[in-house]
C-alpha cells in the first residue's frame, strides 16, 4: 500500500515538473513535443520532419513559416505552453502561470494601501 502511495506521488511531482519545463523545439524528441500543450502526434510529426528537412529552426518566425499550423496566435499559445526556439520564448506570450499569480498578488495589494 504505502508502494502504491509513494509511486503515485512521485509520478504527480514527476509530472508537475514536466508541465512547466521549457521544450526547445530543436532538441526534443517526439515524445518531448508532445508534452507541450497544444502539441499532439501529428503536430510534432510535422516539426520533426521538417527540422529533419530543412535544418533546426532559426526564430519563431521561421518555425511559423515552415509548420503548417503554427501561426502567430497558436506560437503564442505553445510558447506559453513552455515552448521555446533556441531556448527563447516568443515576443508577446504571456508571462508563465506562475508568474501571473504573483503579478496579481502584488496588484492586489497596491490596491489595498
């Protein structure tokens, strides 16, 4: 039972780990992209083909360019997401969840002065 618990806990944390760790689109494997929200099978077929095609992606402007449905609204999604071209995240995606929090937080208690 207490095997059980423990495995159970330790694929939780595992898992939350995974859900905010950056993916560079260059260096990851199949199952890496598929980790990113909004990324599934096929999408990442079609990034791993053409990385393997035409070389590893310059920018988010040439990821947009070359794979077919990623667009500028969907690069913002995937690189809030934890997506990144080259360990950089897109120009304009909103800040990390995490982030987020903190940010209204403090607004929050601006306000209360």
């Amino acid at each position: 039972m207490l095997k059980k618990l423990l495995l159970a806990v330790s694929t939780m944390v595992l898992a939350m780990g995974m859900a905010f760790a950056e993916v560079d689109v260059n260096k990851a494997d199949a199952a890496a992209l598929d980790s990113v929200r909004g990324i599934g099978p096929a999408k990442s077929k079609l990034i791993l083909d053409e990385r393997s095609k035409g070389g590893e992606f310059k920018d988010w402007a040439d990821l947009e360019r070359r794979v077919k449905g990623i667009g500028e609204k969907n690069a913002k999604k995937l690189s809030e997401a934890g997506l990144v071209v080259n360990g950089k995240s897109k120009e304009g995606a909103a800040a990390k969840p995490m982030e987020g929090k903190q940010t209204a937080k403090a607004s929050g208690a601006a306000k209360n002065k």
